[in-house]
C-alpha cells in the first residue's frame, strides 16, 4: 500500500490508508489512547482503543519514526477533521530518544541555545520548519522573478586571494600553503559577470568574521546577489528590486501558506512603485540635522512611521546616500556628486537591502581608491577588468536570513537559520 | 527610446530602434564599414557609410561599451536577416582594451591557462557563455524537479568544526581563534534535514583540498544534493534521480536551446526507467574478474557500451556496490551484506552520480565506524542525531560542473567554470 501524508486524508474518508511519520505526541486515556504523527505535510490523529497495539505506542517515544495503517473515519474534533481507526502502528527504527524539550506545543519553550545545539530536533518544531519554508519559498520567488527577467544564475569563488572589501572581518585559510581569505560577498564577480551576460544573480553563502554577538549578524549567511547592466542609474536597479521583492512575497504567499498559518504570521502589500525619497530629505522628515552623514536606527523608525503615514506602504526606498558612507565603487549622483546613486530599502523602518549604481569606468575605480588612500594593488585584478568595456551598471544584495526575520517577525536571525555560525558558534 | 536585444531586431524590419552592447569585431571596406554589436541575446550587424560614423567607429577597439541607433533593414545575408542602417554610434564607456585574444573567432584559440587569467573577458566567447548557460538552465532544471516532488531547499554551513567526511583534503581555517574546516559536502546536514522536511535538496559549494591537477578536479565546485526519507531501499532514492535528472535535461534543452546550438550539442534521451545491473553483474560484462572490488574507467567505457548496445541507453545504474568501497554511513544489502544499497549512474561510459541508502539507526552508526576503526568523537553531534528518529532514507549528490562538462563535451572541468579554484590558481 502507497504511503500518503496526512493532508490528504480527509479525501479518504473510508478507506484504509498507510502513514508514516514521527510520533509527535501520545495521549494514554483509559479507554482510549490518542497518537499524533507528525509528518512532513502536517499532523493526523490516531485513536487506539485495542489493548496490545496501546501497549505497543505506550513503549513508543515521542520521535520515533512509525508507519501505521488504518481506516479514516471523520471526527470533526480532529485535526483536519479525520482520524485514524483500528489501526496497526509499526516502528520503522528503535524507540526514539525524546529531545530535551516537547516539540509538541504551541511554542518552543526552550532558550534559544538550547534550540540551536540540538538543532536536528528542535528544527521539527512546526513553527521553526515553518520559518525555513518560509525562506525556501522566498528564495525560489526571487529566482523566478529574475529568470524571468532574463537574468542568468551565475556561481562564484568563496575563497579568494586578497581580502578586500571591507578589509577587516576576513576568515583566512591556507589554500595548498598559500593565504587565501573567505568571499565577503560576491561584489566583484557579480560586477565583472555583467561584461557576460548583462543581467546576472547569485544565491550563495557570504563570510563575515565580524566580531558582533548580536541578534542580527551570522558568520555565514545566504546573499540574494543581483546585478544588472545599461542602467540609466540607480532607479533602474529599484525596479528590479520591487520586481524581486514582488516575486519574493508572491511565492512565500502562495508556495509557504501553510507555513504563514503556523506562523500568524500575514505577508506585506508591496506598492507597485515603492516610495522614494532623497537622504537630505529623509533627514528632514526625521527630524535630524541637515549636516547627518547618515541615518541612524531612530531616524529610520520615523521614516518607516512617515511611509506608512503618507503613502500607506510598508516599504521606502532612501536614495543619495553621501558617497563618504557608501563603498568606493559607488558611482556619485553627476548632479550633487557629494551624494551617491546609492540607495537603501526600508521595510517597517529597518534597512533591508542596500544597492545602487557602481562605477563603471575604469579611470573612476583608480580615482575612487586613490581618494580614499586605498592601494589599488589588491584590487588590481577586479579593476584591471574595467579596461575591457563594463556598462553602466548597478544592482544590489538582500540578506536571505534578515529578510526571512523581519517577514516574520522573528527576533533573532539565529531562529531562521538551519545551523547558525557565529562568533560562538560552529556546532551543529 | 528604448533599448531592444538583438534577437528582437527581426520583429522590427522598417523600424528605427536603440540596441546597445559591446563591440564584437569592425570591418573597415572600402566602401563601407561593418560593425558587429554583441549583446546577451547575441549579435547585431551595423552597416556605416557616414563617413563621420566609420570614423568614430574606428576609433573604437573590441569590447568597447557602444550605443547605436538606427533604422532595421531586412538582409537575407546578415545574421538573423537583418541589419541597422543610418546610425548614430555612441560609446557608452572609455574606449576599451582589446583583450588578448580575438572574441569572434568561432573557437577561443587561446590557451585554457590563458583563458582562465582573463576570464572576465574569456567568458564572453559566446562558447564559454553559452556553457554557463547551459549550467544556469542545468540547475534549474534541477530545482523545479525536485521543488514538483515537495523537496525543500536548504542552506547548510560551510565551516564544520571537523574534518569528517574524507578525513583528508580539507581546508583548515581559523574561526575566531578555533581551528575549523571548509565543508567537504552537506552529507550528514542532508541526512539530518531529512528529520525535518522528509525531502530536501541543496545547491551549494563545496570544497576538496585535493592535491591533484587533472581535468576533472576543482578545489570549489557545485554540488547538487538531495535526500529523501521514508524510502523503502535505494531504488526509491533511483527514481528522483532519474526525474532529477529529465528535469535538468528538459530545462537545458527548453531553456539553453541558443547556447545548445553555440556550443553544436544535442542532449541525450533519457529513458523512462534507466536500465540497471548489479555490481557482480557488471563485473561480469565488463569481463572482469569477480573479485575486482571496484570498477575501473576501463571497465565502466565497457558497460556504457554494453548499455548503449543492449538498451539503447547513455545512462546505466550499476547497483550493490562492495561495502568496502563505499562510506561508512552506507546501508548494506540487508540480503548480502558484503554488497551496498548504493549505486553509481553512468553517463556514456563514466561515472556521473554516486548515491544510496543510508544507515538510519543509531546502533549501526556506532556499528559502522567501529569495524573501520574509526573513533565515534568527531562524528558524535552527527551520530547523535541519529538517536531522535530518522527514517530510512538516502539521497545522492551530482557534480555540477562534471555533469555539465559530459554534457556538452568538455575536456576540461574548467571550460564550464567561470572562475575555477585548484591547486594552482585562487583568481581572478
């Protein structure tokens, strides 16, 4: 008999059907006892009232793997409606040895520690499953939206030779006896990859070694690359990011429904143009003094009140950042070249994704490092490539483990990731 | 006006369009001047008479970022039948440095050496790209099969505390002062994951310090990972690798047809049900003594022959590898235990994807490492894991750019690679 999932029991009423699963709870009453599988779809109940098979489910654990076969008979008091009757249950291993804590409520009420070193059981919990659904949907949307869009996916170097994009916060490692430093990202490349096919997207682990014990860095994480080239400027790239974001949202609405449920968790309205405003003029609605070099966490709380305020959005985009704050391959507003075509994506009033539009000339990337009395020898190889024709370009990176957070409200990015790294980190 | 592909000019014969891209060769006649503008979609032909024009066009080298408008003309002997007439050409960069070989020559007839130092201009050969391509549409295709199947995609660290896996060939890194290592494969966080989700699959990099310097060996590749629970043995794990790979064999052909075409490949059939022999039986076609315990290249050219003549197949399963060859946390035959549930596909003649059953006991985890005599500390958190209820279950990983390497008939690994990473070379 075909195994199926418990979703698809209630389209089976009558019939005798074959589950397996994990044993997600046992209830042992005296007449009756109650076994809940949980498998991947969901949960279904499964009542025993025949003496020898009770015995058999109270010598079960919780997270035992089990198969049972019985009849569906509907119960509008069970999940989903239906249960399991007359059943035989099989384990299909040893009895399991219970996790530290019952993944059986509501919420998991362990510390988040605790979660995270026995994360192999604590990611079964309905609620932290359902955040990383939330993220594979997520993820998927975003490469739907770009392929769509004649994006090509590309895949770059994680262990690179010279550590230059921030400089400091490298993992180094030996590579064949020579030094050799952990991708902080995939800037460079991503950049270069536009010479070759325009439009280019990664999906890929980024290195940090930053030393902040905080609830929103991770040693590792997942950066959703774009880059794109004969842009006008900087609002080419927003389009693509609302397109991105779009597709992003689209997918965990329809692909991680059922995920969204366990969470409460209900998936923002994107505006068809995301609000914008200029950063000397965000400085205005925030309050802040005409002369701040950049927004702080306060300034961008009002931001996120005033978009709401104005133009019922969740989203606001920041453009002009001053060029002193933004990376040196940020390509200046020609107008006000003391601002940048760079640009920062607020969601709900906290920075979510950063992009804008890169230099691409080559005389600017010498000019540019020369300014800021950086030598141009460690970048010689990514510069050198702009003798040989890039095209205006830009684009952007959004944080798959933030994003994932801060759709769902989670407070921690550490409760979104499968196997978090960090300063403390590098188990399980 | 907006900005048209080169592929849409057919559509807009009598038209005055804006196309942009890169300039892919200049013939200055006599008479007249072609340019030649290479975009994503592919190349344009430019007809100059002006004489203003053709000197603004000599003056600008290959690879050169230029603009040009101008009128669609229908030429049954310009590529895709039509040409732009009357232009208006304007750079939209620097003059560019040609690169050191000629990009629209048929075949990049530089050295690969030379190919991989400039490979941010290398790739834009349309065969280099369109390998790529070929990969990105691979990949795809992968994803979609697997996300119809209810696979979930996840993300897994690529630092590891240990050195696990193969023991050897591993990376050493500092984390925070900790030794830790890069991730030789996903293997036991796949196993792990199939806990949570059943069914999960990853596209990631993984990383090997082998010290060999063939053609087949890249220190960083692209690993596609999947792994499935709740299977009966490692037939089941067989079918979703069969319809792993028809997904990536549809999308390439649907998705990459223009590169197919570049690159004058065909995709190979692949039946419905691949056919399948067993290790002993294998030996035997092969000619080979029935004590070999593995099979040798020589061996393996011999079944893709026999498959082809027998079944009229690319692809063959050789099933129940010895035990001995294969890693610990492989099942056994539980009828011959000498033999494995793990299995090796063939792809023409040579090995494309190993994969299997996996034990899911923790008492046979235990079992396993001490009869090779390994000690159980380094894979405790791993073997541990096994203790909370993992079904049986097993799962196989292909080698991305090996797989799209016999794909299209590449000799060397690097070819199909954007930006390799070996022994001797960490850049670009």
């Amino acid at each position: 008999m075909q195994r199926i999932l418990s979703t698809q029991l209630p389209a089976r009423v009558g019939g005798t059907v074959r589950i397996a699963g994990w044993v997600h709870r046992r209830r042992l009453l005296k007449s009756v006892a109650f076994l809940i599988v949980r498998d991947a779809a969901g949960l279904a109940q499964v009542v025993v009232t025949d003496a020898a098979v009770r015995a058999a489910v109270a010598a079960l654990p919780e997270e035992t793997v089990v198969e049972v076969v019985g009849t569906v008979v509907a119960n509008p008091t069970a999940p989903a409606g239906v249960e399991l009757t007359a059943p035989t249950v099989r384990p299909l291993g040893p009895p399991a040895v219970p996790p530290p804590f019952d993944l059986y409520r509501p919420a998991l009420t362990a510390t988040l520690p605790t979660q995270l070193d026995h994360a192999p059981v604590a990611l079964r919990h309905p609620t932290r499953a359902a955040a990383l659904r939330v993220s594979a949907a997520a993820v998927a949307g975003f490469r739907a939206a770009l392929d769509a869009r004649d994006f090509v996916e590309i895949h770059t170097p994680k262990v690179v030779a010279s550590s230059t994009e921030s400089g400091a916060n490298v993992f180094a490692l030996d590579w064949f006896g020579r030094p050799a430093y952990l991708a902080q990202s995939p800037q460079f490349y991503k950049q270069l990859m536009v010479g070759v096919f325009e439009r280019v997207y990664e999906v890929g682990p980024v290195f940090r070694a930053e030393p902040h014990d905080t609830v929103r860095h991770l040693a590792q994480y997942i950066s959703l690359d774009v880059e794109l080239g004969f842009v006008a400027d900087h609002r080419d790239v927003m389009v693509v990011l609302r397109d991105s974001l779009a597709g992003m949202l689209d997918e965990v609405r329809s692909r991680a429904d059922t995920a969204l449920a366990t969470l409460g968790v209900e998936v923002p309205e994107l505006p068809a143009e995301i609000p914008a405003v200029h950063f000397t003029e965000a400085l205005r609605i925030a309050g802040a003094p005409a002369d701040e070099p950049d927004l702080t966490p306060a300034h961008e709380r009002a931001l996120g009140q005033w978009a709401r305020a104005e133009h019922g959005s969740e989203f606001l985009f920041v453009t002009g950042y001053p060029m002193a704050k933004r990376p040196f391959y940020t390509h200046p507003d020609p107008a006000r070249p003391a601002y940048s075509n760079g640009f920062d994506l607020l969601f709900r009033g906290v920075e979510l994704v950063t992009g804008g539009q890169r230099l691409h000339r080559y005389d600017d990337y010498v000019a540019a490092l020369a300014a800021r009395g950086e030598p141009l020898e460690p970048y010689a190889g990514y510069v050198d490539a702009f003798r040989h024709g890039i095209p205006p370009h830009g684009g952007f990176a959004i944080g798959l483990e933030r994003f994932v957070a801060r759709l769902i409200g989670a407070a921690n990015v550490r409760e979104v990731t499968a196997f978090p790294r960090d300063l403390h980190r590098l188990t399980p």
